[in-house]
C-alpha cells in the first residue's frame, strides 16, 4: 500500500516568505520548519518546489544534501 504524502497546507505568500526563509537560512533546515511552522519535510519540499524557480530548488536541494 503507497502512502500519499501529506498535503502542503495552504499558506499566505506572507507564511510562504517566511518558511522559505527559514529553510535557506537554518542548518539542518527541517528541524527548524517543523518548530516554527510545523511543516515536515515532504510538504517543505513540495511547498519550495512550487514557491521557488527550478534553479533556486535545485541549489536549495544541493545545499540540503551537503549537510
């Protein structure tokens, strides 16, 4: 049995700004998404693959595997 990923649930561009910018900022950036928006990590990265240009996820993702 496949399990769906939860949805991304729906945020103002304001929230969006803001987890955005806590995912680039923080080391390891889940952790902190979690705490301070509750997002775990596959709705972060559906919400930063929608939110962001295809080459600002692709550094993000390499950034993230880095750590």
């Amino acid at each position: 049995m496949r399990r769906m990923a939860k949805p991304v649930p729906r945020l103002t561009p304001a929230q969006i700004e803001r987890v955005i910018a806590t995912a680039w900022n923080d080391r390891p950036p889940f952790n902190a998404v979690l705490m301070e928006h509750g997002l775990t990590e596959g709705p972060l990265v559906q919400l930063l693959k929608r939110a962001l240009t295809p080459n600002a996820f692709k550094v993000w993702t390499a950034r993230t595997r880095a750590r």
